[in-house]
C-alpha cells in the first residue's frame, strides 16, 4: 500500500475529558458530511454512462448488447475489486483512501471523452470499477467508527441516501453540460469528472480517521455499550494483527449472518439494477419519451432519499431491528413490482417507482449495516467488500448482461420474472434473519444489563 494510506497512529495527546462530548459531535458531524458528499461524488461518475446509453449507442453506434456488455463488465470488475478494496480499507487510513478512490475515477471517466472505441471503453469502466471499489468500505467503516448502534441505523440511511443524491446529481450535471455545451457528450464526461474532484477535494479537509487518531476514545467506550457478533464476541476492536486471511475465514466465511445477509442483499441489487439500468430502455416502449424516461432515472433515486432515512430511524427505534423492517420493505416492493410491469398508465408507473425507490434502497441500505454489525469493528470493511463481490458480480451482472440478453431473445416479460424470482429469494432469507437478529439483540441486551 502507498504509505500516504497507512492508518495514522494514536494522538499523543488525549482530548481533556471536559472537552470529550463537544470534540466528538464536532468530528462526528464532518465524518458524516464528508462520507455523504464524497460518496454523493462516486456516484456521478458512476452513473455518467447508465444514464447516457441512448445517445452513447446513437453517437457511437453500439447496440443494447454491447451497451449490456459494458455495464456488465463494470459489476463484474467492482464487485471483484470490492472483495479487495474492503479488506485494504480496513488496514488504510480511511479518509485519504475514501478521497484517493474518487480522484483516480475522475481520472478514468475523464478519458471516457476521448474515445468512441469500444474495447478502450470497456477497459477504461473496468479500472473506474476498480476505483469505484474504494467508495463504499471506507464509508461504512467511518460510520462504524464513528457512531453507536443506537443512532447508527439513521447516521448509515443519511449517508446510504447519498448515492442517491447522487444519481440525480448525475442527471443535473448531464443536464447542466448538455446545455452549456450544446449536447457533446465529451463535455458530460469531463464536466462530471471536474465537479467531483472539487468536491472530493473540500471533503477531504473536513473528515477524520479514526477516534483515537484525534486523542478521542472509541466509539464503544464513549457510549459504553456492548456489541455482539452471533458468536458473542465484542465487536469494538478497530485494528487486528491478524492476517487478512485469518479476517477473512474466521469473521466472514465462519460466520452464518454475513452469508444469509450478503445472499439477501444480492437478491435486492438484482431487483434494484433489474429496475434502475433499463428504465432509459423499457420505458420507451410504455410510451414514455427517452429525454423524460432519463429523468425517471434521477426521480426513482432521489425519491428513496426521505424513504431511507425515515426507515433507518424506525430500526432504530426499534432497538436495532433491522430485518423486521427490511422484511416489511421487500413485501411492500412486491407489490410495486406487479404494478410497474402490468400496468400501462403513466401516472401509475411515475407513482410506483417514486414509491418503489424508498422499498427497494432501504433493505439495501439496512443490509450494509447488518453485515456490518456482524463482525467486529476490524472486518467492517472486509464484510462490505465480502458483500460487494456478490452484489455485482451476480446482482448487477444478472441485472444487466442477463436481462439484457433475455430480453433480447423473449421480450421484458422475462425480465419481470427474473426480479420477481430474486424478490421471492431476498423474503426467504429475511425470515431467517428475524430470527437470528431477535437471538442477537437478547445476547447483547443481557450483557449490557450486566456492565451496569
């Protein structure tokens, strides 16, 4: 690793006690700001290519195979490079890392401008893949650090929303640069690649690493409450001597919660990509324009943002129950689902995806937190990669290069039964879950009552 993403040590000096709780609201409202809008940034780069496909295959001339094949290529590369990503944050400073992921990925998606070659863009999205990769870990692994599990449920919606945030933010940028610039769409590139790196840049000033790295006490002694793994064991230790090997089999492959958690967000990645990649596409042949099918794009994601935070507060409120709310969700998206691929009314298809936004990135979003609350504080970011990899590699992929092919050979009809055979996937394995979490939270509820 560079060394400028070496984690920092311990400060020498140690915040006075008086100055602890004031200190720590301080840092803790930067971390949160700089995850949101650094994250908020990934995402416009991210989406620059989801969102221009139709004028990228009318300029460029590639089909929706081809179109397919790159978007495919991009989850397949993030997912695999997430797995590694994850497990680097975790050993990294996770500010730099965090901001050094965004600058390459301007970097990558700025070259995007230059060429009209097929090959070259596929390998340029797969190293924007690579980058990309850097985002989520850190994120997740601040927030694990910096908040408790009592406010962590609405602190994680604040920050998830940001990459919804984001997509809209993407269709503002395109929209901004189509305008200033005439339509070129070498200036859409370019314009997003600029405004994230000022962003990436201002962001930077304001985070922080880790507690101790700022003479503060962990986040666990802070609060003083206990954390539990489904093994009962304390989930507070920040850095481990252990190889990341040892990481890897003993807190994610040994441990049953991560799995069924990574299976069900899988599942709900393949409903979200299923939806969100070819609204451009499908809508069109409901009869919607392709300029306003684009906006639904940004409408889908930004009406998740109140949804998400709203649903990370009741998980919190209900003393950490996130799979009950995740299970409610997903039975409330069926029903979205049904709507949006049977019905032909304008009107109904714009309500249920401003609904189905909220039903669909809220179980996303409280399963990143689950896994994450399943090992301690030293795997955060491993469990995210080790989420990650399935995510894209299988969600994504199945989402795209799949449906794109099925739909290609059978028409939309068999896309609506691929996201519904995932949905039916992602109910089975919530209820495992409820029970699982119900054991976890009585474990941590007697060792608490215990410390006191």
């Amino acid at each position: 690793m560079f060394n400028f993403l070496k984690p920092s040590p311990d400060a020498a000096q140690k915040v006075p006690k008086d100055k602890i709780e004031g200190v720590y609201r301080r840092k803790q409202l930067g971390v949160l700001l700089a995850t949101c809008f650094t994250y908020l940034s990934y995402y416009i780069i991210r989406l620059i290519f989801t969102t221009e496909q139709k004028p990228i295959m009318k300029e460029y001339g590639f089909t929706i195979g081809q179109i397919g094949l790159i978007l495919s290529t991009f989850g397949i590369g993030y997912g695999i490079a997430k797995l590694f990503m994850g497990a680097l944050s975790d050993k990294s400073n996770t500010k730099r890392f965090l901001a050094f992921g965004l600058y390459m990925s301007c970097l990558f998606n700025a070259l995007l401008a230059f060429t009209h070659n097929f090959y070259v863009i596929l390998f340029l999205m797969l190293l924007i893949a690579v980058t990309q990769a850097m985002g989520a870990p850190a994120c997740q692994r601040e927030i694990s650090l910096w908040f408790s599990k009592t406010h962590r449920g609405v602190m994680y919606a604040i920050w998830s929303s940001a990459h919804n945030a984001g997509a809209f933010a993407c269709v503002a940028c395109i929209q901004l640069a189509t305008f200033v610039f005439s339509g070129s769409l070498t200036a859409v590139f370019l314009t997003a690649s600029v405004i994230s790196a000022i962003i990436a840049t201002l962001m930077l000033l304001i985070n922080s690493e880790r507690p101790e790295t700022e003479g503060l006490p962990n986040i666990a002694e802070y609060t003083g409450q206990i954390e539990l793994t489904e093994s009962g064991q304390s989930t507070a230790q920040e850095l481990s001597n252990q190889s990341l090997w040892q990481i890897f089999v003993h807190d994610i492959l040994m441990n049953k919660v991560v799995w069924a958690v990574t299976l069900t967000s899988m599942s709900i990645y393949l409903v979200r990509y299923g939806i969100m990649s070819w609204i451009p596409s499908y809508l069109p042949t409901k009869g919607f324009s392709v300029d306003w099918a684009k906006w639904l794009v940004g409408i889908f994601e930004l009406s998740a943002v109140p949804g998400v935070i709203i649903m990370g507060s009741i998980s919190d409120m209900l003393k950490g129950r996130r799979a009950l709310v995740c299970f409610a969700c997903v039975i409330g998206m069926i029903m979205c689902l049904i709507a949006y691929f049977t019905s032909s009314s304008h009107a109904v298809i714009v309500a249920v995806l401003f609904i189905m936004g909220s039903l669909i990135y809220a179980p996303l979003t409280l399963v990143g937190l689950m896994v994450n609350e399943a090992v301690p504080k030293y795997a955060v970011g491993l469990s995210t990669g080790f989420m990650g990899f399935f995510q894209y590699v299988f969600g994504e992929t199945a989402a795209t290069a799949l449906i794109g092919h099925l739909v290609g050979q059978y028409g939309w009809g068999a896309s609506a039964v691929t996201i519904y055979a995932a949905s039916g996937l992602a109910v089975c394995l919530l209820i495992y879950l409820l029970f699982k979490e119900r054991s976890i939270l009585r474990m941590e509820a007697k060792a608490n009552a215990k410390q006191r």
